[in-house]
C-alpha cells in the first residue's frame, strides 16, 4: 500500500486540535487517500482529539480511501472501543503492521464491551459472535416495609407527612 505516515507526538486535545486539522486535511484532498497516524507518542487525548480522528476516517473513507492507526499508546488505546465512530478505524500494533494491513497486527480485537463486570471471567462467545449474559437475581430488592401504600417512600423516622 503506498501511503503517508504521519506521526502524531503530545497532546491530542481540544486546545491542539486547530493545529493538525489542516495538516490532514491537507493529506485528504488526494484521490484515494491512504494515512497511516503513528500515535505512540501521544500522551493525551480527550473526547476532541478523538473527534478529529473519526472525522479524519470518515472524510478518508468517503474519498474511497483510508485512515489506520499505528502503536496506539494507553491514551488513544482507551478511546478505541468507547468513541462512536472509533471502532471503525484499524489499529494496528506497528506502523509496518498498518501499512501492510497485517491482521496478526492488528490492537483492540476481542475486547469485551465497558459494562462487562471486570471481577468476573469473560463470558465465552456463542456461535453468531456474541455473548450471552446469565440472569442474575438483583442484589437489591425495595423493602415493602419502606414503601407505603399510595406508593411513595417514606422515610426512616416514621410515615411521610402530607405536603402543604
């Protein structure tokens, strides 16, 4: 694949963010685009440096081009299955990885969705990819003695008085 790298080093925030626009954009007016973003020297990056990124794919991909990102460091790796949009984007271990789209290469395949509880094993895939949650009784219940009969809570010190 013949491609651009270009290797992003710092702060991937708000306050950068007007800086690399035009640089990619620049790198996006080609027909066909192909970035490859070393990101292993980012050390931060917020909800608008993660925008820029998903933006940047977007505008690759409607140009019939691509965007891959390369060595993704903890700050960039932590967006890859939270940010809508980021998930679409390749990552790949290396920057050797990115440019020859090698799929042993590839970061952040596999895993598990934020909500799964983090004390308990992986659940096991079923047959179509996804996993099934076991029903759990909730470990909480309302107590009845709490809850008086028109349906309001009352509190601890005796039976809700009527608002004025």
């Amino acid at each position: 694949m013949s491609a651009v790298v270009l290797a992003l080093h710092g702060l991937l925030i708000e306050g950068t963010v007007a800086s690399i626009e035009p640089v990619l954009a620049g790198l996006l007016v080609a027909d066909e685009p192909r970035l490859v973003l070393d990101v292993s020297q980012v050390t931060v990056c917020d909800t608008t440096g993660a925008q820029l990124l998903v933006d940047v794919a977007d505008m690759a991909r409607s140009r019939g081009g691509e965007l891959r990102l390369a060595a993704p460091s903890p700050a960039i790796r932590s967006w890859l299955s939270v940010a809508a949009g980021m998930s679409d984007i390749a990552a790949f271990a290396t920057v050797e990885g990115a440019l020859d789209a090698d799929p042993r290469d590839l970061v952040g395949q596999g895993l598990l969705p934020p909500a799964v509880c983090v004390d308990e094993p992986p659940l096991p895939l079923e047959g179509d990819g996804h996993r099934t949650f076991p029903q759990k009784r909730p470990r909480w219940r309302v107590n009845p003695k709490t809850v008086n009969p028109s349906g309001r809570a009352r509190s601890r010190r005796g039976p809700a008085s009527p608002r004025r």
